[in-house]
C-alpha cells in the first residue's frame, strides 16, 4: 500500500511538470490590448505601433485552445466596461496590424467555439 500511494505521488508530480500552466488571464489580456483604446474607440484612425505590438503579443500568449478561450473572455469582459468601442474597429484590429490572432475581437462572440 506504501509502494502504491509513494507511486501515485510520483505520478502527480510528474504530472504538475508536463501539464500546461493555466490559462491566459485577463491581467495579461487587458496590458497587451490597452494600448489599442484609441483605436478601438475611434479616436484614432488606425493602430499604433504599440498597439499592434500588443495584439502581436497577444497572439503569442493565446496559443492553445484553452488560452484563446480565456483571452476571448478576457476581451468580451473588457468590453463591456468600454461601452464606446467600435465593432467594426475592434473587428477589424487584428488584420489592421497584420496579425493572424484567432480570437473574434468582438462583444458577442461565443468564446467556447474557438478551437
């Protein structure tokens, strides 16, 4: 019984390693896309640089399925606290920097159907 619980221990911390970590968070989500606010907002025409770099790092952290889930929660919550924002800007971010992203920048998207 020693052999099997000291067995077991082993597998799970063997597990703890090779698992992935969690999931993106919206700290990290919201530091990457603040930049874009004037952007999404309207108040500027196009991307800045560093937004584009934000929506690039973006990309970068949401690689799995599990991560574009979080971050596209992460941007739906975001959202909702900026009333302002422009669908047809934020829609239209990630090609604006020439950013292959993956994840709908948009109030309404069901985020649990990104793969």
């Amino acid at each position: 019984m020693k052999g099997v619980m000291i067995s077991m221990l082993a597998v799970f911390a063997i597990l703890q390693f090779v698992m992935p970590g969690e999931a993106v968070d919206c700290g990290q989500v919201n530091s990457s896309l603040a930049t874009c606010l004037p952007f999404l907002t309207g108040i500027d025409a196009s991307p800045s640089t560093a937004c584009c770099a934000g929506v690039e790092k973006l990309k970068s952290l949401a690689t799995t399925t599990v991560d574009k889930r979080a971050a596209c929660e992460c941007v739906k919550a975001a959202a909702a606290r900026y009333p302002n924002i422009k669908g047809d800007a934020a829609s239209s971010l990630p090609k604006k920097c020439g950013v292959d992203l993956n994840i709908p920048i948009s109030k309404t998207t069901n985020c649990q159907a990104i793969n």
